[in-house]
C-alpha cells in the first residue's frame, strides 16, 4: 500500500527506476467485513475502477569526506487498476497501470521538472533523460490475483515486458545494467514482491485493539542484493474523519540488505538508523482503502570503487485512494470541473468551477 523509498541519488537513471517501481508497491484494493466480529476480507466486484494518487516529498544529504550535497523534490504518481475477473476461490484478477507521473528534483548540478502527460520533447538534456526513464512505465501494463485477505498470488507481465523496457531503457547512458534488473523472472518477482511488501494483508481472524501482526518480504535486487523488509502492524480501532467512520491501522517498516550478497556486489550498504512509520485509513463501509500517511527516515553508510559517503533521506508519503470512471478520471476531479461541457453563451457569466471535494491527506 505505500510507496517506499530507498537509498537513492534522485537524478541518476537507476535511482529513477527503483522509485518507480518501489511506488508500485502503493497500490490497494477494495475491503468489507460484514460485521464487527468477522474477519476483515477484501471483495470484489468485476468491472471495478479506481485511481491511486500518491504524493510524496523527500529530501537528501550525501556526504563525502569533507563535502556534502543536498537534495530535495516531489514525485506524484496516479496508478490505476481494474478488477478484471472475479475467481471461485474469491481471489480477483486486476489489472494495473501507472496513468501519470510528475517528478521534480532540486539538486546541486540542476533543478528538473517532468510530466508524463505532457508530450512534448523536454529542452534540458538531464530531463530528456528523466523522461526516457519514466515514460516507459506508463505505458506499462500488468496483472495480479490478489485473494479475500490480501496477499498476492500472482504477478502477469505481458510478453517480453521486461525484455522491452530493458531496451528502451538502454539508450541511456548506464542503462545497460537494466538487462540484469529487467530479465524476465526478476522482474516479475520483483513486481511481486514490491506489490506486496507494506500492503495491507489482514489476519486470519479479526483483530482487536492492540493486536499487532506481521508481514515480511524479500526482494531479488541484483544490484544492492536481498532486501528484507518487515513490516508491523497494530490494529487502533474505528476513528471518525470527515463524518466517516474510518479502520486505523498503525505501521511500522524495518528493512536490510543480506550481508552474504553485499560482500559479493560493487555497491556496499549498510542502514544505521532508520525510522518508518505511519497510518492506513481503511473505509469498512465502502469497502476499501481512504488513505494512508507515512513518514520516513533512513540513514546509510555506503561504499563503492574504494569510495565510501553516507547518505540521508527523509521522505513524506501520502496516498489516497476514489473510484474512477473508464477514462480514469475520479469522483473528486470530475465535481471540480465546470457544469456542462458547452462554452458559456455571449454576454453570460459560466457556471464556474466548483468547489473540489476535500481531499483526506
């Protein structure tokens, strides 16, 4: 359900890849009970459509010896999916997509802006590259079969999937290291995995207040190797925002790279501190996430080619989650725009824009 960050250098292409398919992990999908004693289960409905928003702010310090640098910039992502298929034993096949992304990045060498919506050739040389590196995603489509608890069964690529972003992305300068990143069992797996790891799963049982439970997942990267992650969760009970009544689920996310792999690659990381932590909003009356909040800090020592430098980042994530028509525009967006379609007549005042919906944060 979140999108989480790791270590990275915001303008270099693998770093850009890695925060794009690490915000994949953002995704959610529709949840009920039926009553207060029953277990909390995920339900379906074929045709289905929602519109995941993600926002996040991060800042970066890297030092090196007597130097340091600083970072800062905004990534926003919209990620839509479509419950394709309901299966007998309650699971659901959805299909997904990544619509949209923006990304800025204010960093010592250059400050760069990109849309993906915006189809036009960048001027800058460093956003060319950005949008080189982002541009495929979008254009990206899969599938997971996600079951009545949550846990995901299965990842589909379309064909070659992995075979042809590795070749669009290995125009770029370094991209040829995305032939290992982007073959295509890791990708799927890596798909798999990072949909999964921080995504809501509930328990077998329905939990009370206090009640904590765990999920852990390992990802296969072949650059920085395994990463382990686990996240705990802590049930808190009904909360009312907004006039709805909304299920508030505490987490808290620790992570690490495999020491065996990291004697073994070119790129040595070791975590010194971190704090992950943040809330999910579950709406049990319309079945389904409303929105989730989750802060991050995260410092590491790193060392590469004999040469070592910390690293610290510090990242706000915020995601919330509305049904979306078949164009992908959503509830919210769709009572913000003017009534009508039709220009406002000569020497008439137009309707106006209303006012947007509230938006939970």
């Amino acid at each position: 359900m979140y999108r989480r960050t790791r270590f990275f250098t915001p303008w270099q292409p693998t770093a850009l890849l890695k925060a794009v398919v690490l915000l994949l992990s953002c995704a959610g999908l529709p949840l009920v009970a039926r009553a207060d004693d029953e277990p909390i289960r995920w339900r379906f409905s074929a045709g289905e459509q929602f519109m995941l928003q993600v926002d996040q702010q991060f800042e970066a310090a890297t030092i090196v010896g007597d130097n340091s640098s600083k970072s800062n910039g905004t990534m926003s992502m919209q990620l839509q999916f479509n419950v394709k298929e309901l299966l007998d034993n309650g699971a659901a096949r959805c299909e997904m997509g990544i619509t949209r992304m923006q990304l800025k990045l204010v960093a010592p060498i250059a400050t760069l802006e990109f849309d993906t919506a915006n189809k036009e050739e960048p001027e800058n040389p460093q956003a060319q590259l950005m949008a080189k590196v982002l541009r495929p995603f979008t254009e990206l489509k899969y599938t997971l079969t996600i079951d009545p608890r949550g846990n995901i069964l299965d990842v589909e690529l379309p064909k070659d999937a992995a075979k042809n972003l590795a070749s669009q992305l290995g125009s770029i300068p370094g991209g040829g290291q995305f032939n290992d990143l982007l073959n295509e069992e890791t990708f799927a797996q890596g798909f798999k995995q990072m949909s999964g790891n921080g995504w809501l799963i509930w328990p077998e049982t329905m939990p009370a207040v206090g009640d904590t439970w765990k999920q852990e997942g390992t990802i296969a990267n072949p650059i920085l190797g395994r990463q382990t992650e686990i996240s705990t969760f802590r049930y808190e009970g009904p909360v009312e925002i907004d006039g709805h009544q909304l299920e508030k689920v505490a987490v808290e996310i620790t992570m690490d790279y495999d020491p065996d792999d990291q004697a073994k690659l070119p790129i040595k990381v070791k975590i010194s501190e971190q704090e992950q932590k943040g809330y999910i909003y579950f709406d049990r009356q319309a079945g389904r996430i409303d929105h989730s909040e989750l802060t991050q800090h995260i410092d590491m020592d790193l060392e590469t080619m004999g040469q070592a430098f910390e690293q610290e980042i510090n990242v706000e994530t915020k995601s919330r989650f509305e049904p979306a028509d078949a164009t992908g525009e959503t509830q919210s967006e769709s009572e913000s725009k003017p009534a009508g379609d039709a220009p406002a007549a000569p020497g008439t005042e137009s309707s106006g824009d209303k006012e947007a919906a509230p938006e939970k944060n």
